[in-house]
C-alpha cells in the first residue's frame, strides 16, 4: 500500500505532459514486452531504426532536445518500475525511443552482450538509449558490455520519418 501511494504522490507533482508520458509508457510498456514474448525479434527490430551493426556513435542534437529526451527517459524509467511485468533495459529503451519518434528527437539504441561467470548465463544482453552524448535509458552497467547492434532514427540521417525497413 505504502508503494502505491508513493507512487499516486509522484504521480501527480508531474507536469501534465509528463503525466501523459508516464501513462502511455505505462502501458505501453505491457504492449512491448508482449511483442517481445510473443514475436521474433527480426519482426520487432525493423521498427527500431536503421540498423548499423554495431555502430558506436552519437547523433548531434539540440540542447533543447537533449533535455527533452532525459525527461523522457526519466519518466521511462519510472512507470516501468511500477510495472507488474517485467519491464527491464530492451523494454524500458523501445518505449522511450517512441516517446523520442513522436517528437523528432534523433536517437541511437545499442544493444549489446557481455560474458558472464555464471554457467547458467553464459552470455548477458542489454539495451540502452541514447540522445546526443547522455545515455537515457539502460544506464546502469552498460559500459561493461560490447555493442552487437545499432539502430538509429531516421532523423540522424535527416529522413523525416521512419519507414519500418531495416538498412543495414
């Protein structure tokens, strides 16, 4: 009970954008972990961005721009926290990221592996979001892994939207 009303508490000290943003990454979040459980990720990926590979780089943004994208990363991270589902970096990363195509903020996403002690769990995955140089999203930790795959916005490249095809 205690965490709910917590949460109802920061909930409503948000700007109402930010109110929106919370909501729709909220359930939108459930919508993506779905696809992710049900879908093969050659479905999904397509709908990621233009895939490089694995790219390192950094999309040169506005300033305006960049402190946009932290808000929205931040609320990101929040209602997934409060999710009942699992809505960890791959998750918490595709609903930013639509966050960040709705308002034409240019954006790389990089997942990437790293090598584990664990012999249950060989090989362990993660995503992260970037705007400009600030990762926004899968912060935590991501330095330790090697970058297997990029997509960026169509907007780094200066298309005005995206298509849904993979380039690669």
């Amino acid at each position: 009970m205690r965490r709910i009303t917590y949460l109802l508490k920061l909930f409503f000290r948000l700007p109402a954008r930010e109110k929106l943003w919370f909501v729709f990454a909220w359930f939108f979040s459930g919508a993506t972990r779905l696809f992710l459980l049900t879908l093969p990720f050659r479905w999904i990926a397509p709908r990621l961005g233009l895939h490089l590979n694995n790219t390192q780089l950094c999309a040169v943004t506005p300033e305006k721009q960049r402190k946009l994208a932290w808000r929205i990363g931040k609320i990101t991270e929040l209602a997934c926290k409060y999710t009942p589902w699992q809505s960890k970096c791959l998750v918490q990363a595709m609903v930013a990221r639509t966050l960040l195509g709705y308002y034409k903020i240019p954006y790389v996403m990089h997942l990437g592996v790293t090598k584990t002690n664990i012999a249950e769990d060989l090989l362990k995955a993660h995503a992260w979001l970037c705007v400009g140089p600030r990762v926004i999203t899968g912060r935590d930790g991501h330095k330790q892994f090697t970058i297997v795959s990029t997509f960026i916005s169509p907007a780094v490249l200066g298309q005005p939207s995206a298509t849904g095809h993979s380039h690669a």
